[in-house]
C-alpha cells in the first residue's frame, strides 16, 4: 500500500516525481501519460501492490460510480501447459495440445477471496481440462470442459466457495436440435459432484434438469479419468446405481449408450425400467458378452438377443429404439434384431446400472461413458448422426 510520508517532490522535465526514502527509490510518477504506482509501466494507470481509493476516474472528468474507465482495461493472463493451482493470475489460457493430455485448473480456497474472480478459457479440443475446487463451484466439485461442454467459464468467490458467474461455448452440439431429447449424461461434458472420488451426482445436458443422483456414498460409481479416448467415464461395481428423478413416460423412445461390461456372471443391466412386474425394458449384458433387450407388452415377456462382439471386452455404441410399430436393436451403428411388437406404455422411473427390483450379479459391473434418450422414434439420418458423434467422440 502506498503511504506519502515525509516525501521528498520533484518537479522535471514535466513531471512529479515522489520520492519514499533517501536512497531516491522512485514509488510514484505523475507526467502528462499517467499516474504510475510501484514499478511503472506503460499504462495510463498502474498499481503494483494495494491501493484504496474512495473514488477513481480514468479517462473523464466526473462520474457517478466508485470506478470509472474511458478506455482500455488489462489483466494479469497466463497460458498454461500443465496441472495447475491458480492464485493471482485472473485470466488463465489452457493449452491441452502443448501439454499432450488432459489437465486439471484447481481454483484457491475461497475462504478469505470474497469477491476474486477467474475466468478459465481451453483453447483446443484435442483433450479435457478439469475445472476444481477443494469446496464447491456452485453445487459440484468438479467442472468437465470438453468440445460439447462451456470452453470457457468464468467464476467468483463469496468467501465460502466458488460461483459460476458466465460460461461461453462456440462449438455447439447438434443433439438438442434434433427435438424430444429426454435425457443425456456425458461423464466427459456433464457437470458432477464428487464424494471421494465417486459420483453422487452427474447433471442432465438434455435441458429437463432430470440430474442422476446416488445419496448412499457405499453406492456411488467411481469416475475414473482418463480412461477412453482421453475421456473419463463412470465405473459400477456390481452394486453401484444412479436414479434421474423423473419419471420416463411413453411407448417410444430412442437410447444410445457407449457402454463395456467388466465382470458379468448371468447377465448385468446397465439401464432399466420397470412398474411391477410386467411393465417396462432392460438393456443387459449376458456372461456370454451378448447384448440383450428385455421387455413387456400385455404382461408377455420380449427379448432380442444379440450375436457378437462381445460387450465384455470391448467398448461399444448400444441403440435401442422403441418403436410404436415394435423394437429394433444396433451395436456400433449395425443393425443386429428387431421385433414387430413394441413395449407398452408406461410411466416408470429410470435406473443406470440396476436392475430395478434386483439386486447383486443382476446390476451392473462395468462402464458407462454417455447415454443419450429421446422420446421419439429417431430418423436413420437422426441415428447416424448421433452415432457418428458418439464414434468420433470416444473413438473406442
């Protein structure tokens, strides 16, 4: 902080030298460019350290406002290339190709930060940066920014954790614009809220805010990054579960999920619906590795089965489209089954990873990357395209 006592004033060469101390270390400069504080650069106005100033006008003659500028405004920005703890820096370019991988910004405790802001910017698309905080920022612990998600945020401290204040995305996703998106996380892109590591919560990118939570810390998946493609995923355990909370209502629907089997012994579903005992689907995998849509209408029991590649060792695009007209079954983009009976209209919840009414070698032990529902009957320009973002995205 700057403090004028007992300082010496010089007048030169048209300008107002203060001098702190008898060595003649130059603090303040006063010319007809500007006003330069600590050590003095080319701005108009430049404080290298703590200044308080009732009021400051820059560039006009008088003003309402506490601070006022007429002109050009610079901040403290820097690029970087590895994992990262931010503290004074408030602009932070991050440069993912340089550092070959993906990289982790952790933002400062807030405590004592009341009213610091941040404004984080990724400048390629090749890999994911990782906002973080050892708080909250706004109800998550951790940011995911990739090609479909903000590629820039800003945030700010209320002195207890972190807000999100702004966030820009310029690359865009064409998924919302195909109409009736239902549901859709993406464990590379959808905001979640860590507990040690596991997910109590990954939010909705559909629009409907339909958030998949797990409360029971003993049954939360693991998000393991860096695990496809660059990308995290979530890891089930055989016991581990996520519940949207709305309830999923219809006779038509469009599901494409990127999905890979871990240990399976009878079958492991990974999503399911049911109400009672005769309403409702199951996506699953048998201990053979074959994919299997289970499901009801009039009470009598549907199945279409799959041949080959296996699910279990590999990681592969599941699309399952409910028709009104009946069921049609595709992995990876080929068509594999369908049946000309549908599935009768219900309104039941969701489940990722159980199998709703079941529990032990019946849930899902395995990973899932992205699950994406409509509540319609998707074109097959529709189904391409969706499936080719889903390869180029995860590239399994």
């Amino acid at each position: 902080m700057l403090h004028f006592l007992s300082a010496d004033v010089k007048s030169t060469s048209g300008q107002i030298q203060f001098d702190v101390d008898s060595l003649g270390n130059k603090e303040a400069t006063l010319n007809s460019t500007g006003l330069g504080i600590g050590i003095i650069p080319s701005a108009n106005l430049h404080v290298a350290g703590n200044a308080i100033v009732d009021q400051l006008i820059i560039g006009d003659q008088s003003s309402s406002s506490n601070l006022h500028i007429s002109g050009t405004v610079g901040f403290n920005t820097q690029t970087v290339s590895s994992n990262t703890l931010l503290s004074g820096n408030s602009v932070v370019l991050v440069n993912t190709a340089m550092a070959g991988g993906n990289l982790t910004i952790s933002l400062p405790n807030p405590a004592e930060l009341t009213g610091r802001t941040y404004q984080i910017k990724r400048i390629n698309t090749d890999h994911h940066v990782f906002l973080s905080s050892n708080t909250l920022i706004d109800s998550f612990s951790i940011i995911s920014m990739d090609s479909t998600s903000p590629e820039s945020i800003e945030v700010i401290s209320n002195g207890d954790q972190w807000f999100i204040t702004n966030s820009y995305q310029t690359t865009g996703n064409s998924l919302s614009g195909l109409g009736n998106l239902l549901f859709w996380i993406d464990a590379s892109s959808s905001p979640i809220s860590l507990v040690n590591g596991n997910v109590a919560q990954i939010n909705d990118l559909s629009g409907n805010d339909d958030h998949a939570m797990q409360a029971d810390t003993t049954k939360q998946p693991e998000l393991v990054i860096d695990a496809l493609n660059g990308k995290p995923l979530l890891r089930f355990d055989g016991d581990d579960f996520l519940n949207p909370s709305n309830l999923m209502s219809g006779n038509v629907f469009s599901i494409f999920s990127v999905i890979k089997a871990g240990t399976v012994s009878g079958l492991d579903t990974w999503l399911s619906t049911r109400v009672g005992a005769s309403e409702g689907f199951e996506l699953t995998v048998r201990s053979t590795g074959a994919l299997w849509v289970f499901y009801f209408n009039s009470t009598a029991q549907y199945n279409l089965l799959s041949s080959g590649p296996s699910a279990i060792s590999n990681y592969m695009i599941m699309t399952t489209l409910f028709k009104l007209d009946g069921v049609e079954f595709y992995t990876n983009g080929g068509y594999k089954t369908s049946s000309a009976i549908g599935i009768d209209e219900s309104s039941a919840l969701l489940s990722i990873g159980k199998k709703i009414g079941a529990s032990g070698s019946a849930n899902w032990d395995g990973d899932i990357a992205e699950i994406i529902i409509f509540n319609k009957t998707v074109t097959h320009e529709e189904k391409n395209l969706i499936e080719n973002y889903l390869r180029s995205k995860w590239t399994y």
